[in-house]
C-alpha cells in the first residue's frame, strides 16, 4: 500500500532512489478502464460521464532494460501503432516516468482494444487511462488520479491534436465530469443519480473525431452562448438535484450538435425512438458517430437500444449497443 503520509516530493525522491525496483514490488499488472460519453450533449469539452462497457484492456511489464516498448495490440485490425512514440498508451507512459524522473525503468506494454476506434465512445481515452494507471500502481501510486489527468490530456492531444480531458478525465476519476477550466486545470467529480443507465449505440459508420472537430464553428452568436450556458448550469444542477425532468431539459445544444448531426445516419429518428420510449435525454456521444441516451433504469435503456437497432437495421446500418449504469470507480486492476 502506498505511504499517504508522504507528500510528492517526498515520493519522487524516494522513486529515483529505488531504480531497481517498483516501489510496491508489483513487476505485472492489467488494467481496465472505461468508456465514456463526452460533452453530454451540451457540454461541449467539459462535461462526460464513465461508463461500465465497453472498455480497454492494458498488462504492463517492468523489465530491466529502461525504456517503454509496445509489445502488441490486439483487437485494432492493425490499425494503432506500434512505435512507442506514437502511440498513446506508450506517449503518455513516458511523460509519466519522465515527470517521476524513473527514465531508467523499462516498460513492456501488451494494449487489448475491447471497444470500437473512432466510436465516440473515448477509446484512445480508455487505453491511454489503463496505461496510466497501470504505471501508477507499479511505481506505487506516486501520483492521485487528478494528478494522472494531464498526462491522460497528453494522449488526447496525439490521437486528435488537441488535449481535451472530457473523456480522460471521467475515465480516471468514474462518475460525472465537470472541467471547469482548462488553464489551470480544475475537474470536478459530480454526484449521478441512484438507478441512472446509459442507452448507447454505435452505428458502424466512419466519423473521424478530427473532421468531426473541424466542423464545429469557430464563432457562436451571443444568444446560442447565453442558451447553451444555461444548459450546461441546468444539467449540473440536476445532477446534484436528483432531478430527471431538469437534467433532460438541459440536454439541448444550439453550438455543436446541429452540424455533426448530419454525419450520422438516421440521428434525428434516433433521438424520436429514443424520447418515445422513455428516455432522459438524448444526444451525441463525443465526436459520434455513436449516440447515448440517459434513461431512469435499466429496462427503458434496454427498450430504446432495442428500438434503435431496428430502426438502423432498416436502414442498412450494423450497430452494437451497450447499456450499462455510470461508472463510478473508474478503472480497476483486473489481474
């Protein structure tokens, strides 16, 4: 167990002291760590929320020759990299051991995709977070879990050019996310409702996070950001309220989702299926294509998945469907 007395600086020293072994004398770990949905519609970089499945899988290796190496990936399709410096399990590992000053340590990374890339759903999120922290936990928990976030940003920022924590964030901490700001970084874990599920459905389309972000305006009229101000206020609020009717009629965004909207397939007759068969709110998960649906339980997220499949089934479109209640430990160590 790690020394709770000890403050940082006392750990780093005591780390680049230790350069044979891990401070808890773990020397194998795997980790997983979860999906997520970001921007809960109206929240556009700064709200997201964890989820139980899918998720990512990483078994992280100390060895004795320094360096952080990729092993293999499994479940890409060949599709990640295996150069440690462009990869963001191994980018964000290495910003890790360089801030513990443990550049001696040596690091064998196996990653297991376990959920869809280019989903919406946060999955260079859920690699880069297991990758973190696995690390942590056999360098001996040098750092908290908000501590671990801005290394978690470091991944996002490979993976889509730009460091948001909406999806890293959740991913670390469980639960509700709000980054209230960004310079300096403060995140802040909000309360979720008791029985609350998420209705998740990925339809098997193509929509790049990077193009997804070019879309977006560069300007917002005053009354678009007063409107959508108010709903992010009203979403946390609800939040906190345990109010269902305000959380879903704060679900509203004037900024983002009208334009990637139209890169999904059947998204407004989503939305229909989903209000009509009892859903929260509705919204984009992410940068899409997936879509979520916050519902009072489990058997209404299961009704409007089910009703959804159908309606893209009709339309020539392959679709998984998760339904899961809000994560609230973030990620765990599986062996």
């Amino acid at each position: 167990m790690p020394n709770n007395d000890l403050n940082f600086a006392d750990k780093v020293e005591i780390a680049a002291n230790n350069t044979k072994a891990p401070l808890n004398g773990l020397r194998v770990i795997r980790v997983f760590a979860p999906a997520t949905v970001a921007n809960v519609v109206c929240g556009f970089d700064v709200l997201g929320f964890a989820v139980n499945e899918p998720g990512d899988e990483v078994e992280m290796r100390l060895t004795e020759t320094p360096g952080v190496v990729i092993k293999s990936i499994s479940g890409d399709d060949g599709r990640l990299p295996l150069d440690a410096a462009k990869n963001t399990v191994s980018a964000s590992v290495q910003h890790y051991l360089q801030h513990i000053n443990r550049l001696d340590v040596g690091v064998e990374i196996k990653l297991h995709k376990k959920m869809p890339i280019g989903s919406g759903l946060g999955s260079s999120s859920a690699s880069t977070v297991a990758g973190l922290f696995a690390i942590n936990k056999l360098m001996g928990d040098l750092l908290s879990p908000k501590e671990l976030v801005p290394f978690a940003m470091k991944g996002e920022e490979l993976a889509c050019g730009y460091g948001h924590a909406d999806n890293v964030a959740p991913a670390i901490l469980g639960g509700f996310v709000l980054v209230r700001s960004y310079d300096p970084l403060d995140v802040i874990s909000l309360p979720t409702p008791a029985g609350m599920y998420a209705a998740i459905v990925y339809p098997e389309v193509d929509v790049p996070t990077k193009d997804a972000r070019q879309m977006i305006r560069s300007k917002v009229l005053l009354k678009d950001a007063v409107t959508q101000w108010g709903n992010v206020a009203g979403l946390v609020s609800g939040l906190f309220m345990n109010d269902l009717d305000l959380i879903g009629r704060s679900m509203k965004d004037v900024l983002v989702e009208p334009t990637r909207s139209i890169l999904i397939p059947g998204f407004e007759e989503m939305r229909t299926i989903a209000m009509e068969n009892g859903a929260i709110g509705f919204g984009i998960s992410g940068s899409g294509p997936s879509v979520f649906a916050l519902a009072k339980d489990e058997e209404t997220a299961r009704k409007i998945t089910k009703a959804q499949q159908q309606h893209l089934h009709k339309i020539n479109i392959n679709s998984k469907a998760y339904v899961s209640s809000v994560n609230a430990q973030g990620p765990i160590v599986i062996e």
